[in-house]
C-alpha cells in the first residue's frame, strides 16, 4: 500500500468516534465484553462537545425510580413516560427506539449513579406532570464517564478529528482522521464504527453549543452511504444570552425560568410590554421552547425586538435585594452541591448584578438537533458495521426533543457498545480500498497545497449570514427556496475550492481543520433548507409561516435524505408504530401544541 | 487609538518556521460592552490573521482548556474581560506547540 496516503496506521476491533455522553458509554461497554477498542475525540475526554454544557438533567420514570431509591412518583410507569414521549414528539419518532429509552434510561442512570455522578435532587423536568428528572452537572457526568474509561484503560487519540469513513462490498472497515496537533494522516482498520459525535449547532452564526460540532458524524455517514432523517428539524434555545457580548450563547437565564412559582424572568419587547402575554397567557415565559421562540421572533419581526434582534430579560421588577436574595439562594445550592461550573459562579451573579439596573437581551439559538443518522433500536445504521449514537442519529425524538438528551446519549451510547461486539465476532478486518483512500487523502490535503481558493472564514461568515437571514425559527417557502439554492451552490461549487490562505503549518493549522468542517455543515444545512422546504406544514420545532398547521393527512411522515452521487435526494417514509397510532386531521399549530402537551403540568393555569 | 478599538499584543511561536518566539500586535474593535478575551482572540483569527493559533471551544468555562496569560496572570480567555493594551501570552512559554497553545493546553 503506498506509505504517502497516511502517516500512520492503527488497528482495533471497534472505533468510537466521539468520547463523551455517547462515546463515553459505547466504549465502555464495548470494552468490558473484551473489544479491543480506540476513541478517537476532536477534543479532549471530559473537555469538549455538548456534554460537558449539559445543566444537566437525565430522565426516568417514576416506577423505575422508585425501585432504584430515587423519590419518583407512583402514578408514573413506563408505558405513560412511552406514551407521553411519542405524542409529545408530534407522532415522527420510531416507537421502537423510545421503547429502548425509556428502558436503558433506568438501566443508564443506575450505571451512572455506580460511576460516581452525583444527584442534586430528582425533581419535574421538562415541564412532566410529574417528577421524572434526575439533576446533576454535565462536567461532572463526563468526568464520571472519564474516570470509567481510564479505569478500563481504553485507548484513545485526542485532538484528532475523523474525517471519513472506509468501506468496502457495502460494510464500513476503518476510517481516516487527521491528528489536529501534528497534521498527520491516520488510517484506522475497524471491524465496526460508532459514531457519537454530537450535532452540527457551528453551522448557526447564533447557536449554544462549543464550536466542535460540526455535522462531522452526519456528514461522514452520508458520504459512505448511510441515510439520514428528519434534518429539517433543529431546535432553537429561547432565553439564550445575546448581549453583553461576554455572556453570548450562555443559557443560563433557563435556570431563572424552571422556578415551581413561575418565572423569574420577564421576557420584554422595545415596548417595554410582556409579550408572552399575547402568545401564551396562561404558561408565560414557561411556555413550550418552540411558542417563546416563535413569539421572540414575531415581536422582532413586528420591530418590537432589541437592538441586537432578540428580547429584554428584566429582573428589574424583583427589585434590587430581591435580586440578591435570590442569587443567594443559588449560591447556596451551588455550595451544597460544591458545584463550582465558571457558569453559575462567575457569570450568574454578574448577570444579576447587572439585571438590578439593566435588562440584557436574549435570543433564539440553535440548540439541539432531533434529526440525524437513522438508526433502528439498536443504533444499527443503514450501513453494516457501521452505528450511530446519540445527538447525530434521528429517530428517537420525532419533531421535537420533550425529554432529556443526557439519557438520549446515555442510553444509545450503552446499546451500540453493547450490540457491535455481536457484529464483530462475525466479520473479519479487510483492507482498505485504494481509490477510497487516495480521494479520503486528496480532499484532506487539497485545502493545505492549493495556493489559491475559497477563504474558511469567509465562507463561514456567508454560510452564517444565510441562518440569520433566512434559517430562523419562523421560515417561508421564498427564504428557504433562497437559502437551500445558495447552500447546495456553496457545496457543491465552494467547498471543494477551500484552501488555507495564510499559514501553511501542519500543526495545530484551524484554518485546516475548519475547511474540512465547513464541507459537513454545508451539507448538513442544505439537508435542513431542503427538508424544511419540502414539509409543507408546521410542526414540532419546525414552523412555517406559509404553512402554519399541522398536517397528519399528509405530513405525519418522516424525511429520508439519501445520497445520490453525492447529492442530498429527499424521499419520505412513515414513522415505525408499535402502539402509538399517529392521530388524521389538520390543526392549527397552536391547537396542535396544546393537544400534545395536554398532559404536562402547565404551572401557569394552577 | 480610536475610541472604539483596543490594542492587543500576542506572542506569536510556530517552530516550524520561527527561530523564537515573537510579538504581534493587533488592534481590535471593542464592542460597546463587555467582551472577553476569547471574543478578542475569535475577531483576530477570523479577521486579521487566521494563522494565529490558540484554543477555543465551550465558550463559558465547563471545558477549561482556554486558560492563558493575560498581561502576566493566568485565566481563563472565555471569562475574562478585555482591556486595553494586554499581552496575551500561552500559560508555559517552555512547551509551546504553537502560538497560545502549549503542552497543558
């Protein structure tokens, strides 16, 4: 095999791409049936991706937590927690993989409660009738899961990002990454691969997540072959910080919403009204995510917003000393839990000092993707040998994520580590496909030889100017026509044209590795503008203001995207029953909301 | 100075073609309200000169590996307010990779 195509060589029965929530899991469980096994993170364990953000809660019904001492509620089961889930989610989940849900997420938070991650209480998440969340800290979950992996000693390559898959006669056998600190190309042969590698929130010039996802997981399936679901659907985070500058894309200001007496915070317009008032009198700021975002929007729209295009979160009428007593009541929390996140100890209290005299402006993010690679219940891709964990595989969650993601990762993540070592037993290692490797190899390093070309940054800045201009939370057909053209155009025309433009270092060169990231949210977001140009409705997170009901006759159905000479074709499919029927009709998209969220506990109507 | 920029002065190291390490001084836009120096670092690479490594990820102190000098003292980039004239420098000048990032990065 020519040497040239990579500088080195490892070999493992199973890769692990990501190392957190999902990859965490997959691995472990991986390894303790005796896989040989590699993660391979684009950060560091503990130190990158979502999990860390995370608040972070996990979900479990209340029988299950009963029998685990947690205090949950009798009058909770799995079948309810199942049921809530699938008609919370608008009827698009596959029910299959919410029955695997709710049941890892019993077995998952006990393995994590055996991993050291500490419960701050189990209380009502999610807005549920009932208590069904366990709280913690997502740093401390991932350092549960870290010491697990060190004490497994399971071998990993940090710093490195995977940036294509290997297959052959229809079976992924390896991947090609590229190690980030030194530049080198690295050829992995694996008998199977997971993907854990979280969402593609980068692709949002305004989003709440680290700058690491990427749509590297999605985009690398897609490339081999795999199909991909549901990736019209992106949930925006309201409340999310947007000025001062410091605090932007912090969700902190969640925390001040989630009081059992309703919220802290009031959501102003330029106006100076209550806004929320005229979307969701009942429920207020504690409205569904998706109606405070909508409602956010209209009042920008209106020319009501802030002046950075968001709405006023006052505090002001808790009056000064209200303020601090409730900042002290944090911070005893905070001390109880001896949680000290630069968050909640730093940025917190400087958000309150300042919402004693100010109101600062929050906006809509880009915050979670339901959609991703579709998986069956066993994380199983289209693709053999290879699997799909957590936030990129779609399936789970339908049109909206209603539960927690913590348990989404968790849960997925032990199933693949569990389900590949089967798989593994009956295949061999092959080697690599030489024309396959020498384009993997090609599109890694054309970006560093060629001395002219497209800019990164300038490309990202174009890529994000299209999500504030016309990829928002409120969409119409002549936006998104617009956007899912110049998208397709950019991938299709630019991508392949990226170059370094000053440095030509290999090591630690960013504008490297975002030329090779820009290439999956490119895809990742003309999927989105096509999938959302294409359901001609609203629904879940998706909301259209062209088409604002919710349409069961003809849109309670799933999006395909399946690659055709390298371009995204659309198909659609409907949603996998097993005793959930999806309900007939048409309905406007607040009827709808409502139908689905009947039964959650609607603090304001109390 | 403009009213409305800073001045930011940044060691700059690549072994690959540097003999040592080196200052590189930058003017930067202040937003009119507190920004962080990570702002500050993000403004540089993806305007003045993207060759300028340095780490960047969470944004709000949970992944703590953007720790580096700032005219002297060590802190977190994401937390830390901007000011005028600072040297920004990587914590251990002895285990330069590149530029801000060094061994413990």
């Amino acid at each position: 095999m020519p040497a040239e195509l990579y500088d080195r060589e490892v070999t493992c029965d199973l890769l692990v791409v990501g190392s957190e929530g999902a990859g965490g899991p997959t691995a472990i469980f991986a390894a303790r049936s005796g896989a040989n096994v590699l993660i391979i993170s684009k950060g560091k364990i503990s130190s990158c991706g979502a999990s860390q953000m995370a608040g972070a809660d996990f979900n479990l019904d209340g029988e299950n937590a009963l029998k685990i001492g947690l205090p949950g509620d009798d009058r909770d089961s799995p079948d309810r927690f199942f049921e809530d889930l699938v008609r919370e989610g608008f009827y698009l989940s596959n029910q299959k993989i919410v029955e695997k849900y709710v049941e890892y997420a019993a077995k998952n938070t006990k393995d994590l409660l055996d991993w050291g991650m500490p419960v701050y209480r189990f209380e009502q998440v999610h807005a549920e009738e009932m208590a069904r969340g366990l709280i913690s800290s997502g740093v401390k979950w991932v350092r549960a899961i870290r010491r697990q992996v060190r004490e497994l000693d399971i071998p990993m390559l940090e710093d490195t990002m995977v940036v294509d898959l290997l297959t052959r006669d229809g079976r992924v056998i390896g991947a090609v990454a590229l190690d980030l600190k030194t530049g080198e190309i690295i050829l992995i042969m694996a008998k199977a691969v997971v993907l854990c590698t979280g969402g593609w929130q980068y692709a949002y010039h305004f989003n709440t997540a680290s700058i690491d996802l990427t749509g590297d997981g999605q985009a690398m399936a897609f490339r081999a072959g795999a199909e991909l679901l549901g990736m019209e659907m992106v949930q925006y985070a309201p409340l999310t910080m947007l000025w001062p500058p410091i605090a932007r894309k912090s969700i902190i200001p969640y925390i001040l919403c989630e009081t059992e007496a309703g919220p802290l915070i009031q959501l102003l317009n330029s106006e100076g009204e209550r806004f929320m008032e005229k979307y969701d009198p009942n429920t207020m700021e504690q409205s569904t995510k998706e109606i405070v975002a909508i409602g956010t929007e209209l009042e920008v729209v209106a020319g009501r917003g802030s002046p950075h295009g968001g709405a006023f979160f006052a505090l002001k009428h808790l009056t000064p000393d209200g303020v601090d007593f409730i900042w002290s009541k944090y911070k005893e929390f905070l001390d109880e839990n001896k949680d000290n996140r630069p968050e909640f100890r730093t940025l917190l209290p400087y958000l309150f000092e300042r919402s004693k005299t100010e109101d600062l402006e929050v906006g809509n993010a880009a915050h979670f993707m339901p959609g991703g690679i579709k998986v069956n219940e066993l994380t199983e891709t289209s693709i053999p040998g290879l699997y799909a964990a957590g936030e990129c595989s779609g399936g789970l969650w339908g049109s909206v994520r209603v539960a927690s993601a913590c348990t989404q990762v968790s849960a997925q993540g032990r199933i693949a580590g569990e389900v590949c070592p089967g798989y593994m037993k009956e295949v061999e290692h092959q080697g690599p496909d030489l024309s396959k490797l020498e384009e993997i190899h090609e599109r890694i390093t054309k970006p560093l030889k060629s001395k002219e070309g497209v800019s990164p940054f300038d490309l990202l800045k174009r890529m994000h100017a299209i999500t504030e201009e016309h990829l928002k939370v409120i969409k119409d057909g002549p936006g998104l026509e617009k956007a899912y053209r110049e998208l397709s155009r950019m991938r299709r025309e630019e991508a392949p044209r990226l170059y370094v433009s000053a440095s030509k270092t290999k090591t630690l060169n960013y504008e490297w590795e975002l030329c090779l990231e820009l290439q999956n949210m490119l895809l990742c977001l003309e999927m989105y503008s096509q999938g959302c140009l294409t359901r001609e409705e609203s629904r879940g997170v998706h909301y259209r203001s062209d088409f604002p009901h919710t349409d069961n006759d003809n849109w309670c159905v799933n999006t395909v995207f399946s690659n055709q000479d390298g371009d995204p074709i659309l198909s659609t499919e409907d949603p996998v029953v097993t005793k959930v029927q999806p309900p007939k009709g048409k309905m406007s998209f607040n009827q709808a909301v409502e139908s689905a969220t009947a039964s959650l506990k609607r603090r304001g109507v109390e | 100075m403009g009213e409305n920029t800073i001045k930011v002065k940044c060691l700059r190291y690549d072994p690959a073609v540097d003999k040592k390490p080196h200052y590189k001084k930058y003017k930067v836009p202040m937003q009119e309200d507190d920004m962080s120096v990570h702002d500050c670092l993000e403004y540089i690479r993806s305007n003045l000169d993207p060759s300028l490594a340095y780490f960047i990820n969470c944004r709000h102190g949970f992944c703590l590996r953007c720790s580096l000098r700032v005219n002297g003292k060590v802190v977190l980039a994401c937390e830390t307010k901007v000011e005028d004239d600072m040297t920004l420098e990587p914590v251990n000048m002895d285990t330069i990779i590149r530029d801000l990032w060094c061994e413990s990065t």
